[in-house]
C-alpha cells in the first residue's frame, strides 16, 4: 500500500510504482462492461449507492495581471448564472481540475494539499500534489469509494501516458466544425484541460445524465462548469 511521504516527489512516484501492477486488471473490458451498466448519478449520495468519497472539480478564474491568453480564453467562453436574488454573474473560466482529496490508501495528504489532474498548455497531462490558489472556485462532488479508486487509476494512467497539449482544440472548441474536433485523438493530437476531465467522468458515469450528453470535444471549462453545476443543483432540490 501506498503512504503519505514528507516528499511530494516520492507520493506521486511510489504511487504510480504500486498501481503499474493493478492497471491491466483495473481496466480490463469486463469492468469497463460493469461501469457502463450504472445508471445512476454520483453526484450525490442516494439510497442505493453508498456515496463515501468525493472529488473537487476546481475552475480557475483568471485575474486582470493573469496571461493574456488565459483571459482570452475565460471572456470568450463565458457562461452567465444568477443569484437567488436574480442577479446575473458571468462565470469565466480558463482552466479546469479534479482533486482528489485522499491516497489510494484512504489518507490525506501532508500540508493541506490534493492530487490535481488536468493538463496546461505546453506541458503534458499530470497528476500531482498541489495547494490551490483563492482563484479557484470549488464543486464538490460525491462518488463512491470504488469508482474514486478507479477514476484515480485512470488519471493515474493518463499521467503516465505523457499525453500532450492539443492547442488546436483548445482554441476551436468554440469556432471549429464539430467533424474537425471529433478527429483529434488524444494519441496523435493530444487533448486539453475540459476535454480529457470530461471524459473521464463520463467514462465512470459521474455528473449525471445531462453531463452524459455533454461533447467532450466542445467542452470548455466554463460549459463543464454549467453542466456540473446544473448536475448539482438538480440533485440538491430533489
């Protein structure tokens, strides 16, 4: 098993070295077959589903000194909620992250951080100890404790797999053709912070299903924001 090192460097090694044993059979099709019999929502804890665990889905807003590029990024995929009191606040997001809270051992981290999955530009998808920035604004969502084990699997897979930044579908998720977007593979193209974390939720059935019926290709971090969002409030009122 696994345990929480004072070094952030030798967590994120020694948990990769116990998992590269476990992978084939964690995704072997005959679990992959399971999963895609759940029907259910993971989004929050019902009767039939013991929902013990949870992840954070973390958007970046970027402040007015940020990037350039990033705040390119938030203004032209903006999304516009209201307030109880009817007053509307647009969300613009240039980054989006899931954070797992606990090991694959079912321990915290030292020093208040999370293992952050996601992907930046000129860098490759990771999984790694991080704090987060007040800039961050946090969903939590609810999962059972196997399918965080196995999502943190997948993510930790991903990371190995050293998959690269797709610039292209990043900056055309909102002007390219679909039939263009639906063409790049992550293996020959690479992938994007709202795409890849998309599909993985998916893949695990988590968000429920107006987030099934979401496009990974055309996500943005502000649209996933919307639909994660949308999950939760429709879950929280019933």
């Amino acid at each position: 098993m696994l345990r929480v090192l004072e070094s952030s460097q030798n967590v994120r090694e020694k948990q990769k070295s116990a998992l590269g044993s476990v992978l084939s059979e964690a995704f072997g099709d005959h679990i992959l077959m399971q999963e895609q019999k759940q029907s259910n929502s993971l989004i929050h804890k019902t009767k039939d589903t013991k929902c013990d665990k949870y992840i954070d889905m973390m958007f970046y807003t970027p402040l007015a000194s940020d990037k350039y590029i990033n705040r390119l990024v938030a203004w032209t995929t903006a999304h516009d909620e209201y307030t109880a009191a009817g007053e509307k606040k647009s969300k613009q997001f240039a980054h989006v992250e899931i954070s797992f809270p606990f090991s694959i051992d079912n321990k915290c981290f030292e020093d208040d951080q999370t293992m952050g999955f996601s992907i930046v530009q000129h860098k490759t998808v990771s999984l790694k100890l991080k704090h987060w920035r007040p800039e961050y604004t946090a969903i939590r969502m609810y999962i059972d404790s196997c399918i965080y084990l196995k999502l943190y699997q997948t993510c930790t897979l991903l990371d190995l797999q050293k998959i690269k930044f797709d610039q292209v579908a990043m900056y055309g998720a909102v002007a390219l053709p679909l039939h263009l977007l639906l063409s790049r593979n992550r293996e020959e193209h690479g992938t994007y912070c709202s795409k890849i974390i998309t599909e993985v939720l998916q893949q695990f059935k988590i968000g429920g299903q107006p987030f099934m019926q979401l496009i990974p290709c055309l996500s943005t971090p502000s649209l996933l924001y919307k639909y994660i969002k949308m999950c939760s409030n429709a879950n929280s009122s019933s």
